[in-house]
C-alpha cells in the first residue's frame, strides 16, 4: 500500500481491564530469579559448575531432553566440560525457586550443536550440509569422546526419572510443542535459553569491526578485543494484532484473519510485523494493518505480550478497530484475508476448513479472546 501523507488516526493509549490472562500465555506465565545483580558483578559459569548443587540444561540445535511433560536437568557435578565454542557458550540463566523462599539451585546453559551441524564439523567443508537439522546429536552420532560422554550422562539421569511401563522414555523436543505441556518454571527456563542461545549463536563477531567477540558477564553480554565494545542480547519488538469491524451486536462483529505467503494449506492467523525504529506501539498496529490489509484502524488497546523466541522476538498482542477501506492482501506477505464472525468462526475452527494458530501462540489466545470461548488445539 503507497504510504500516506495524511497522519496517522490517533489511537487510544489507554489500558483496559481486559488484558490477556498469563495463564494464556505459555511462555509468560513464569519468572524464575534471573540472578542478574551475581551475574553482571562477577563470571560465575565456573564457580557453578563446580558446585554439586547446579543443574544443567543441554539444548541440542533447540531441542530440549525431556521426560514426560518436564525438563531434564542434569546435575553439573562429574558432567563433562564441552571443548570452548564461541558460537555456543555456557551460559548461566539464573536460580529455580528453592524451599520456602529461598534461592534454589543454579542452572546452567550447556548447548551442543544439532546433527546436521555437528555432520558439517566433522566432514570435509566441501560436502558438508552447514544448515541446522531438526535432530539433536544423539549416544553414537558423534565421534567427539566429550560429547558423547555428555549425551551419555542426560540419557542416563532421564533413564533413572523414567517409567517403563508407561513409555515414559527420553525425548528431545522444541519450544512449539513443549510451551503448552511444561510446568511454567521449565518454560521461562527453555524460552530464556532458546533466546540466549540464538543470539550467541549468530553474533559471535563485533558489528563494528568483526572482531571475534568474548563472552563476558556470566554469559549475557560479548565483547570485542579490539575496540572494548559491548554488546548485548538483543530482542526485537513486534506487534500482532486482532482487528475486528467493531459492530456493536456480538453476533455480527467480525474478526479478519490472514494467510501469509509464508504458509502451506488453509493456516489464517492475526496480523503482525516488527515495530520500526521510531514507532510507538500503536502507530506500528496502524501501520501493519494499512500494509498488508489496506485498513485504517483505530482505538488500538494493548492486551498482553508473549517472548517469542524464534528467535529474539517480543509479541506485543493488540486490539484495533476498523475505521475505513477495504481488506485487501497486500499480495506480498498476505496472500488471503478473511472476516469471520464469531459463529463462522465456531464453525470453520471445528470442521477443520482452516487452521488455526496452536495454544503457544499469542495469536490464539488473542483469538480466543474476542470469541470468547476455547479453540481446540491444532498442529501448527
């Protein structure tokens, strides 16, 4: 849509009563004590490791050991020390909630790479695959003795928390299914190291210089050798956004939901996009909505935020009304709107003729908010 002269409506800045619920969202429920005072005064990777106390979360290319619905953690005393890789640091997330109060026990961050990048560093460059697989390195993949005896040992601790009668056995699992099942501590716990991870991961140079950066601060900041500069995680703010019609009567307001180019079969979910440098909350809503749907919208209302870890991302969740135009794809990003009333809704949701956001999704929660009901769970 050609950008307009006219300035933008004034939206509503005002906080409703009737902000998402946590409990609604999967990643935000939780906090655990990020012990950022320890952190940022001294380095206490090394001293955690050293205590028998500390836990250890292994992510193997974002997959996560789990037993049943919960994390395995695995204890830091006798647990081998990986080779030091500047794209995979340890790093040290914070305490779980001890007894009555108290501080729990330290975990830390242990990430090994994925199988098909683990294939790549020990194949000839030339034939290697350098992209990420979906599958952790698992006992018998690797030629590395310091790995395997780590894969060897979270096998091991999830073997002895395990019942075989029930099949409850190890498995290594992402974010996209975990966040509905895990207990909300195992969640900000996983999000926190999904986040931290990444950005390790794809920023391992100075963006001044490309200098190859130090870990520093337990973990949570990088510097560069060359011009001291520091460098942080960082996570991008985007906005997403349930826009209705605003007709007063329940039964024939209507919701507009959108395919993106970006997805396979009859998936419609809310519209979204990052907030520009500059931009408030809601002009980015107003913004969005004219792009990629040609709408004007107003009485924008925040509703609640979701991390949103794929990778660094801050999933600011919205209401907007339309105030003029017509909807109409941008054809770029957006390749079919709809409206749907609440019954319409109802109807496409159970029978399947769309495909609706899963529960670790902002988007369904936003959804299920202006219906006002449940949606039953998809895939996706």
């Amino acid at each position: 849509m050609p950008a307009s002269t006219d300035p933008l409506p004034e939206p509503s800045t005002g906080l409703r009563s009737e902000r998402l619920p946590l409990s609604r969202l999967p990643f935000a429920a939780t906090a655990f004590d990020r012990d950022a005072v320890e952190r940022e005064l001294r380095d206490v990777r090394a001293a955690a490791a050293q205590d028998p106390a500390t836990l250890v979360l292994v992510l193997s290319g974002g997959l996560a050991p789990v037993v049943g619905d919960a994390l395995v953690l695995v204890p830091a005393a006798g647990l081998p020390a990986l080779p030091e890789d500047p794209r995979r640091p340890e790093v040290y997330l914070g305490r779980l909630p001890g007894a009555g109060g108290a501080p729990g026990p330290r975990v830390l961050l242990r990430p090994v790479p994925a199988a098909a990048e683990h294939a790549a560093e020990h194949t000839d460059p030339g034939t290697a695959e350098n992209a990420a697989g979906p599958d952790p390195v698992r006992p018998g993949d690797s030629p590395d003795t310091l790995l395997e005896a780590l894969l060897d040992t979270v096998a091991r601790h999830a073997a002895e928390r395990s019942d075989p009668g029930a099949g409850d056995g190890l498995r290594w699992a992402g974010l996209r299914d975990l966040g509905p099942v895990l207990p909300p501590t195992d969640t900000a716990l996983l999000v926190t190291a999904q986040s931290v991870g990444l950005w390790h991961r794809d920023h391992p140079r100075c963006p001044r210089c490309g200098e190859p950066t130090e870990v520093i601060r337990s973990g949570w900041a990088r510097q560069c050798p060359r011009d001291e500069s520091l460098h942080f995680p960082r996570t991008d703010p985007a906005i997403i956004v349930a826009v209705t019609d605003g007709d007063p009567d329940p039964a024939r307001e209507r919701l507009l939901l959108g395919r993106s180019a970006l997805w396979r079969g009859n998936r419609f979910s809310t519209l979204a996009g990052f907030v520009e440098p500059g931009e408030s909350l809601e002009q980015a809503v107003v913004r969005e909505v004219a792009e990629e749907a040609g709408l004007v919208v107003g009485d924008v209302h925040y509703l609640g935020s979701q991390p949103w870890p794929f990778p660094r991302s801050l999933m600011l969740g919205c209401r907007a009304v339309v105030r003029s135009g017509a909807a109409v794809p941008d054809g770029q990003e957006i390749l079919e709107l709809r409206w749907f009333t609440r019954a319409e809704l109802r109807t496409a949701a159970r029978t399947g003729s769309v495909t609706l956001p899963g529960r670790v999704s902002i988007a369904h929660a936003l959804i299920e908010h202006w219906l006002g009901e449940d949606l039953p769970e998809t895939t996706w």
